[in-house]
C-alpha cells in the first residue's frame, strides 16, 4: 500500500494518468489524496512515511507537519524527509 498526498490537483491528475498505465495490482495498493501534510487524516498507520522534494523547508509550522505524519505511522514507523542544508562558507566565497 502506497499512499500520495498533495494539495495540488493537478498533481493528482499526472499520478491517476501514470497510475492508469500500471496493472491491476499496482493500482488496488494505491491511495491519491488531496490535502494538507499539517491537516490531513487517514484513518490508518503506515510503516514507512516520506516527504520527498524539501516541502518542510517551505512552510513555517513545520513541527505541525512532524506530528501529523507522526500520527500516521505505527510504533516502529520511519519518517524519511530530506532538506537542504548548504555549506554557507562555499555559497559566500568568491569563485576561483
């Protein structure tokens, strides 16, 4: 079971075209959700959650967005995300 949440429909229509070319299989273990990650809720647990593609860097409460995929995973879950966290001593040196 996958689960893809976005608050933009016209992301959810790219996933359902994509989602259309794959086999039955695929498509009976997948989720598309519009809505907020500091909002939503699905009445389930998952063991994996990810939050791909720096959205936490681009919003302010994200503690809010933590906990709510918190609540989301069992016990054991394992929440992945990534951010971007430059060297800033490289971003302001001159260039050779």
């Amino acid at each position: 079971m996958f689960v893809v949440l976005t608050q933009s429909e016209s992301i959810l229509d790219i996933f359902r075209r994509k989602l259309a070319l794959e086999p039955d299989d695929v498509r009976q273990r997948a989720q598309l959700h519009l809505g907020n990650m500091r909002t939503f809720q699905l009445d389930q647990q998952f063991a994996l959650a990810l939050i791909p593609f720096l959205p936490l860097q681009h919003i302010e409460d994200q503690l809010t967005a933590l906990t709510n995929a918190r609540r989301h995973l069992v016990k054991s879950g394992i929440l992945g995300f990534d951010v971007l966290f430059p060297n800033l001593d490289i971003l302001v040196s001159p260039m050779a």
